[in-house]
C-alpha cells in the first residue's frame, strides 16, 4: 500500500482571486490553517481567526512567509465560537474588509470519553463548540451575505457524522447536527444566493491532533484508509477550496466525504 503523500499542488488556479475569506480555528498546523493557505495561494483575501491570540499571529506570520502573493500580514480576528459577541466580531471584521464572500466554519473540539463516564459537562463543551459554534457563525454569515448579494459557506464535519466509533459519542452528535444543519441551512439560504456545503474527513494527521490521540488508535484509523495513510491536512482544505469556489456553482445542502476509508 502506499504510504507517501502525494507532491503538494503548488500551481494556482486563481479559484478564489478577489474574494474575502474567513476562516474559524485557523490557527496551528491543522485544517483550517491548510485551508487558509491554500485560499491565499488561490487568490483569496484571507482573514483568520481562533481563540488562542498567540497562535493566531503565529499564523498570520506563516502566511505572509510562506504564500508568496500575499504581500501583507492578513487580518487576525481573535473569536471563541460560543460566544455571540465575538461572533458578531469577526462577521463586522469581515463586512468591513468588503463584505465576507466565503465563510469556513472549521472551529471544534473533540475528546474520548465512552457515554457512561461522560459528564453533561463534557457532552455540553464538546456540542457548543462544534454544533452550536458552527450554526451561531453560520446564521450570522447568512445575515450578511443576503445583504451582501450572495456567497458560500463551508462546513466542517467528518465521517464520524456517519460511522460509529467508541468514545465519540457527543462529537459524533455533534458532526451529524452540523451535517444537518447543513442541509436545512441550504435550503433556507439557497433564494438569496447562498452555497451550502460540507466536508467530512476521515483522518486528516498533524501534530494536535497525533497528541490528543493515542498511537494505538491513529494506527488501527490508518489501517482503515485505502492508501495506508492518513490524508494531508492540504488534501482537505483542496475539497473545501473547491466547494468555496465557482466549480461548485450547482452543490448546496451537500457533505463531501474526504476519505479512503473503506467498511
């Protein structure tokens, strides 16, 4: 089976060029930050956004080296997704930027607890964060861009929205509520011009993620994946990309599984 990942798609194809971009949970080495990336080196106006002020800026510094076309620091937006405020916050930032064309609601949290040690307060963190952050920056970005004149909106879920695993049961919740919220949310939006989709990844790796996670388990999810790996977090932002962009034109309500997964 192969395990090396394949050349990273350097070219650009100008898929987001003039747009305004803003990302949830961008900072660190995970998906949102390949997805801010890859939008930058699409052409995209990007501004980033997270919780963590230090890592944020980090960020914004690794974009500005390392995306040649970007030629300022991108705007960084300090929001935690369960809070309302902040999330007014960082739509205003994005409206005063020229208006917000594509929101990616990237923001969530996990854990591994099985379902009869698991506190409602554990249950609660882990559906504000992921479900209700997500609808909270969602019914805000379809406010403004009905104002705005359309635009679209990405979601991240993942295959576990779908299939069972042990210990996730409140972020299993949480993901198939996003994938539903996603559908409903499209329809409602669809009139003013508004794109609704979803990605569902199975295993995306980088380094939160390999220390959240037990060897173990990461190497019994690896061996469920067709080509021996797990995927690139840049492999995920290109499916997100491309849903944000105008080869999608025609897709609403829809979740993109990015996986090789097989049963």
């Amino acid at each position: 089976m192969p395990t090396a990942p394949p050349p990273y798609p350097t070219a650009s194809g100008n898929l987001l060029a003039g747009k305004v971009v803003v990302v949830t949970a961008a900072a660190g080495t995970g998906i949102g930050f390949a997805t801010a990336k890859r939008a930058a080196e699409e052409g995209a106006t990007v501004i980033l956004s997270d919780h963590h002020e230090r890592r944020l800026g980090e960020a914004a510094d690794s974009l500005l080296e390392q995306v040649e076309s970007v030629t300022e620091r991108p705007q960084t937006v300090v929001c935690d997704v369960t809070n309302e405020e902040h999330v007014s916050a960082l739509i205003q930032a994005g409206v005063d930027a020229g208006g917000i064309d594509v929101l990616v609601n990237n923001a969530g949290l996990g854990g591994t607890t099985d379902l009869v040690d698991m506190t409602d307060e554990q249950w609660d963190s882990v559906l504000n964060v992921t479900l209700t952050g997500t609808m909270r920056c969602t019914r805000a970005g379809i406010k403004h861009m009905t104002e705005h004149g359309g635009g679209a909106i990405v979601n991240n879920a993942s295959v576990i929205g779908w299939r069972a695993q042990e210990g996730q049961s409140h972020y299993a919740a949480a993901k198939a509520g996003v994938m539903a919220l996603t559908r409903c949310a499209a329809l409602e939006a669809a009139d003013a011009g508004i794109r609704i989709n979803a990605v569902a990844p199975s295993l995306a790796m980088h380094p939160f993620l390999a220390k959240v996670t037990s060897d173990e388990l990461l190497e019994e999810l690896t061996t469920r994946e067709a080509f021996g790996r797990a995927a690139e977090p840049w492999e995920v932002a290109n499916v997100i990309v491309f849903l944000a962009s105008d080869y999608s034109t025609y897709m609403t309500g829809e979740i993109l599984s990015v996986s090789s997964q097989h049963p």
